[in-house]
C-alpha cells in the first residue's frame, strides 16, 4: 500500500460523499480533454475515467507512477513529471480529444501558489480548472477588494479568471488528515481578457510594488511609477489591498503604453 509522503504534500482524498461532488462539478463527458495532476490512489481517477474516453494522469512520485501503469487501465495515460515544469499549452493543444480542455487535481499544498501562476500561461487554451486546495488559498484567491485576504494572488488570478469557491472539504475527508480546512475552486479564464505580454508583464511589476508592503500607502509602495500612473490624492493615501483588480489592469495599460 502506498503511504502518504511529506515531501510531496500528499494527503489522499477518501470520503465518497466530497469524491461524487467534485466529479459532478468537473461533469466529465466522453469528449473531454482532460488531465488530472497528482492522482494519488485514484479517489478522482477511477470515476472520472468511467465517464472519459481519455484521461490524462501527471504525476511525480515514481512509485505512484508504478502503481498506475501496473493498474493498466484503459484510455490512462500516466506522465511522470513535475507539474511545475509540465507544458500544458503543449499538452491541451493535443488533438486527442474535441470537447472542453479541463485540467483538475487536489493539488498538494506545497506548490499551489506557483502552479497557479504556472498554469496561467496556458489559460488561452484550457477551458476550466477544477482543484481542490488549502481553504485559506482559496479565500486569498477569490477574496474581494478591501479585505484583509485580498492579494496579489487575488489581483494577478482574477485578472486572469473568474473563479468561485463551489465546496467546502472538512480534514477527515482525507487520509491522512491534514492539519487544515481544504477548499475546491472553479476557474474559468475570462472572455474579456485583452492584456498582451508586455501588459501582462507590468501588471505582475505594479502588484508586486504594491503589495510589497502591505501595511504602506501606495505613496510610499508605487513611488517608482507615480510619474506615469497620476494616482490621485485617495489612492496616493489607500493601500495595496484598497484598490479593484480592474484598477490594476488599468494601470498595467498605462505603464505598458
């Protein structure tokens, strides 16, 4: 039996009741395009595959990747890698498959930020994302301007997506327990998104100066690019997690102009 490790943030999903409402909101289809990061032992897996003709598994522990190509499971097709450095423009621009490109997983808590970030590239491409995380993660994703969890990580995702927390998940719908609340997040990239690489490039740099600390005014935060961006009196005075995400696009505009 394959135990938990530490080092890969493992803790396997095994209450029925949270595996049948995740499946329901991935609602797989035969057509999908789909792949699932860190299957673990399968808790997703086994029912997403009785409902896809194919599905993709990436994972990075080697004994894993073992146990399922032994499992020989039909339309499996099992990708030894690191999420972190896996190309999933790559991979969702495979013409496998014809319906919606998803990418899904209970991602391990260690990595999630900088996989978010990751899978960003690759959103023009990718129709949804479905995880589970870290409930505290989830709230920073989805948190609204003006809160005390609104982020940079809230800014850089929901320029991005539009994301919802659909279910809550208790730690003993895991084994092993995690010592934390756990969160499954829907995210579907906007259709209104219009920022080009450059854009993209300065937004990250303004939300970055203006969160770089948190308890400053954007005075003192966004000195470097006061020149440019003419703030007025109330913003020079409000702080980083003040200001609406369709602001800092805003901005990122005018910096890249």
């Amino acid at each position: 039996m394959h135990r938990a490790r530490k080092r890969f943030g493992q803790n396997f999903l095994q209450d029925q009741g949270v595996i049948h409402a995740i499946v329901r909101l991935i609602n797989p289809s035969s057509d999908m395009h789909v792949i699932e990061i860190g299957p673990g032992l399968g808790a997703l897996t086994r029912p997403l595959l009785s409902n896809l003709t194919h599905l993709d598994l990436l994972e990075i522990d080697r004994d894993l990747v073992a146990y399922w190509n032994h499992e020989n499971l039909q339309g499996l097709t099992v990708i030894e890698g690191d999420a972190l450095k896996f190309n999933f423009n790559e991979w969702a621009q495979q013409p496998t498959a014809t319906g919606l490109c998803k990418v899904v997983g209970n991602l391990p808590y260690n990595i999630s930020s900088p996989l978010l970030f990751h899978l960003v590239s690759a959103a023009s491409r990718i129709d949804e994302q479905v995880f589970m995380l870290q409930a505290e993660v989830v709230e920073r994703m989805v948190a609204q301007a003006g809160s005390s969890d609104f982020s940079r990580l809230s800014v850089m995702l929901q320029a991005r997506y539009d994301m919802e927390l659909v279910l809550e998940v208790p730690p003993e719908a895991f084994e092993p327990a995690p010592k934390v609340n756990s969160a499954v997040v829907r995210m579907i990239p906007r259709k209104d998104f219009n920022l080009n690489n450059v854009q993209w490039t300065a937004l990250e740099q303004v939300v970055a100066a203006a969160f770089s600390q948190r308890r400053k005014m954007l005075r003192t935060n966004l000195q470097a690019f006061a020149g440019k961006l003419k703030l007025s009196e109330g913003e020079l005075k409000a702080r980083a997690q003040d200001i609406s995400v369709d602001r800092y696009i805003e901005w990122a505009k005018i910096l890249a102009a």
